[in-house]
C-alpha cells in the first residue's frame, strides 16, 4: 500500500491559500515576504523530492504549478516522477507534454485504488480542496507541515469544517527555526 503524504506551507491559524505569490489573494506571498528565509527551514522540501516517487494535486493547483515547475531547476526531480491529478473537470487535452506522464483521476474511489497499487510515496502540494476531501475520506496518511508564525485570517485552509469523529495524529518528526517557522511531521493513527 501507498502511502499519501499532504505537504503545506500553512499559517499558524491554518490557511494555505497563495504562499508562493499567486493572485487573487489579498495576503498573496506570505511565506517569503513575511517571514526571514532560512535554507535549514526547507530542508524538508529536498528531502520530499528524494523520497516521492509520485505527486498528486487538484486541478487548481496542476493549472497554477504545470505551466512554471517543469522548468524550474528547484523542482528538476519532481520533472521525472509520475503525476496524478484528481479533478472531475481536468481534459486530457489540457495536460502540459513537458512534465512527465500525468494521469487525471476522477474520484476518490480512483485515489483509493491508487494507494493499493505498488510503489512508494505519493506527495500532495498546494491543492487545499483536495486535501480536506482526501483527509475527511480517510486517505491521508502523513501530514509535512511547514508552519509560518503568521495570522492570516481569511483564506483556504488545509482541512475542512466538516464535523467528524476525532482522528489522532503521532508528531514523529519536528523542530523550531530561529525565524518561527516550525516543522512539524504527523502520521495519521488509524
């Protein structure tokens, strides 16, 4: 079995939407205007890059991420590795040719049956709807959270409002950076 890992930049009241600049979005840039860089901070981002051998995100995320990353040197590993694009609106015809093999998914029941495949790791970016349908089916098994020491207040969030049954988490990894940021690691208790 596959396990999912959901990556975020999240502030600390828990949105996620736009930290790399994109627009539309009053607090647009929060993680690189807001807060000193520190390289150890994202030592977790390489790393997530080694260990992946898949990435997967919504449509909103694969149209904002598909026309920069395939060039960016930052992102040369994640070129190569397999994409998986869960959006019931997603034609194939809008899938870019330079970032790899790229397979839309159209149900959860379809990420189901992905994590049941061989292979390792699949890594979630971005993608804020996704996620909070993903965690509230039950198919997220590690959080990798980058937690900026911002109060954001309006914006997407990583996980929804629904209300559930309490679902555990165990810290297996984390660390406190001299600019707030915070790494923090979660498996999901099942």
């Amino acid at each position: 079995m596959r396990t999912l890992i959901s990556t975020a930049f999240i502030s600390l009241d828990g949105v996620v939407e736009a930290p790399g600049g994109e627009p539309g979005y009053r607090n647009s840039g929060w993680t690189f205007k807001n807060v000193e860089f520190l390289p150890e901070a994202f030592e977790i981002k390489g790393r997530e890059q080694q260990e992946a051998t898949a990435m997967m995100m919504g449509r909103t995320s694969y149209e904002a991420f598909s026309p920069v990353w395939p060039d960016m040197e930052d992102f040369a590993d994640y070129k190569v590795m397999p994409k998986y694009v869960v959006s019931t609106t997603l034609a194939e015809e809008n899938l870019v040719s330079n970032w790899g093999e790229t397979v839309i998914l159209r149900s959860l029941d379809e990420v189901a049956a992905l994590k049941e495949t061989e292979g390792g790791p699949i890594i979630i970016h971005g993608s804020a709807t996704l996620n909070q349908a993903l965690s509230d089916a039950g198919l997220i098994d590690r959080y990798h959270l980058l937690v900026f020491p911002l109060l954001l207040g309006a914006g997407k969030r990583l996980f929804s409002t629904t209300d559930k049954d309490t679902q555990k988490l165990r810290l297996v990894e984390h660390e406190a950076y001299a600019n707030g940021l915070q790494k923090n690691v979660f498996d999901v208790i099942r």
